[in-house]
C-alpha cells in the first residue's frame, strides 16, 4: 500500500494579505482548509501548485562585500566606463579640488553594489535587474575601503515575470562609517529549472 501523502505544513501559519497563500506552506486558505478530504491524487496536485508559487527568495535575506577602492582602481574603472572627470584620471587636478584627493567616479560604487546582488542570487537562482535607485550621497575618495551591503525588504512569487519579485534597500559606507551611497533595487528572481 502507498504511503499517504504527508502535509507540506512547517508550522509557519500565516496568511498573506498579497499572495492569499499561506507564508509557510505556499497554500491557498481552500487547499489548508480541503486538506484532509482530498484524496492522494488531489493533494499531490495541491502539493505541485504549492512547489510552483514557492518564494525563492526570503525577507530579510543580506549579502555584503567591502571594495577597496586604489587610485590604480579608480582611474582604471573611469577610463573603461569613458568617464573623463579629470577628478578621476588627474592627481593634482584632484587634489587641489575641495575633495583633496582622486575621487572614484560614481559609476564604481554603484556598478559594486548592483554585482553584489547578481554574484549573490546566481549562486542559487537566476537574477534578473529591473530597477535601482541610486543616491549618490558623499564622495568616494582614493584609498576609501567602503563597506557595502543589500537586505531584502519585500519578496512574493509573481507568476507572469516566472520568479519571486523582490525589493531590496542597500548602502555602502567608506571606512569611517560615513554613508557614501544609499540604494534601492527591485529584481527578478527566477529558480534555476524553470516552472511551468
């Protein structure tokens, strides 16, 4: 005799108002409520749908990575961007500028921080950008060790993009603790075998 179909509960019972799927389990209210009056053949069917609406990605979720940031680096990173700033190629332009030194063009920080989401998801799944809103907040100097980091503030399975849609709010801030850039993202998140 087969073994009866076991329910996908993990006790985390919570409705969500967005999805009207149960956080834990990934069911509708219906399919929790019929669970116990189906057969083999319709939980199997309910367990399939729960599988496919999934999250991929969970709320809270961090990643993090420090840069450092040589004046090699930042003449390096503007002249392959073709940003001609004299601020990031010329030493005594910069430092008879009220900055004082090179300063890294604002592309640097931002295109770190957009990489640290794409390494970070394609470990797992597969990241697609859709959106960043980038505030440039302090200059970024020579020889700045910034600390960058992304935290997952909201994130649902959105059938028609065939992911989770997330939203995320990053930051980077040099060695001093200073906040040289603030961010927001929102991406696609899409499990390596593609669901039907």
């Amino acid at each position: 005799m087969a073994e009866a179909v076991a329910s996908p509960c993990i006790d985390v019972c919570k409705m969500n108002p967005r999805t009207e799927l149960c956080d834990g389990c990934s069911r509708t209210i219906d399919e929790i409520a019929g669970w116990s009056s189906f057969d083999d053949t319709q939980k199997r069917a309910v367990l399939g749908l729960a599988s496919r609406r999934a999250r991929v990605v969970r709320v809270g979720e961090r990643m993090e990575a420090t840069l450092e940031l040589p004046p090699d680096s930042i003449k390096s990173f503007a002249t392959l961007v073709n940003d001609r700033n004299p601020l990031h190629h010329d030493d005594a332009y910069a430092e008879a500028s009220r900055f004082g030194s090179l300063i890294a063009s604002g592309t640097q920080p931002t295109a770190h921080l957009m990489a640290i989401l794409a390494t970070h998801f394609s470990t797992y799944a597969q990241p697609l950008g859709l959106e960043f809103g980038i505030e440039l907040v302090r200059a970024v100097k020579a020889n700045d060790v910034l600390r960058m980091h992304w935290q997952v503030v909201e994130a649902h399975w959105k059938a028609s993009l065939n992911g989770d849609l997330v939203k995320l709010e990053g930051e980077a801030q040099n060695q001093f603790g200073e906040t040289v850039v603030k961010a927001t993202a929102t991406i696609v998140v899409m499990p390596r075998e593609a669901r039907e």
